[in-house]
C-alpha cells in the first residue's frame, strides 16, 4: 500500500512539473523527429535520379543535295545514342514555332548553296538561331558547334 501511495505522489509531482515546462517538453519531442525528417529527405535527394531534359537541337536543311542530307544524317546518327543532346531535322517554319514555344534550343541551317560552296573549297556559314530564354544551353551547343567546325577545318 505505502508503494503505490509513493508513486501516486510522485505521478502527482511530476504532473505538476511537466504542465509547467509542456513547451519545453514539446520542443524536445518535435525537433528531433524534425531533425530525422530533414536528414532522411537530404538523404533521399542524393539518390533520386533526377529527369534532365535533353537539349533539343533542329537541322533545317534549305539544300535539297545529297551530300547536305548525308551531312544532317550524320550529325543526327552521331548524337543518337547520347541522353543530352538531341538533334531533329524539320522545316524552317516548324523549327521557329518550336523556338517560340520554347521546345527548341538551337536552330542550325544549312544555307541554299552550302554543298556547291563546300564543294568548291569555299568558306560555308552556317545560320545559328538559338533560343534567348535558354541562354545556357545555346552556350553548351555553341560550343559544340565551334568544336565541330574546328574538327572540319583540321579535316581538311
């Protein structure tokens, strides 16, 4: 009897002092299982693949030649395995509603007399259009493009 009177006062005591200090209790119940909560979600962002868009590049080919077909089917064969880059040939108006709609970053054209002027050793320009809102990824395929050319010029 006396036992159960010592832990009915002390139930009691004790009572009293957590409704004193319940806000200090709480915090010391909630900021570990926050703790927990953002370590796990810090955890789980580190091992989640994350979707990465490839960059979608457009070949317009005003050149009805052989070789000018050959070319674009190259460059698109190229980069067919890769998962960052993907090259498209499409017409020129269709190409510039993908620009506009954002789903293009870079335009490249082939100019109407690119393989008589490639073929004659003459220097070829390719058109560059590239999307304003995607600045980085213009900058990624320009430089792509400027290594490219090297590799043509060091070709030849």
């Amino acid at each position: 009897m006396k036992t159960i009177q010592h832990v009915l006062f002390f139930l009691q005591h004790e009572g009293r002092n957590i409704k004193k200090k319940w806000k200090s209790l709480l915090l010391l119940f909630i900021i570990p299982i926050v703790l927990l909560a953002c370590l796990t979600i810090l955890v789980v962002s580190f091992f989640k693949e994350k979707e990465i868009e490839p960059l979608q590049l457009v070949l317009v080919d005003e050149t009805p030649s052989k070789e000018s077909q050959m070319m674009a089917q190259l460059l698109i064969l190229t980069v067919a395995d890769n998962e960052q880059l993907s090259i498209q040939q499409m017409d020129k108006k269709t190409a510039l509603t993908g620009l506009q709609n954002n789903d293009v970053t870079t335009i490249i054209e082939f100019p109407a007399q690119f393989t008589d002027d490639l073929l004659n050793g003459r220097a070829v320009q390719l058109i560059v259009t590239e999307n304003g809102s995607k600045r980085i990824d213009t900058y990624l395929i320009r430089e792509l493009l400027n290594s490219l050319t090297l590799y043509i010029e060091s070709a030849q």
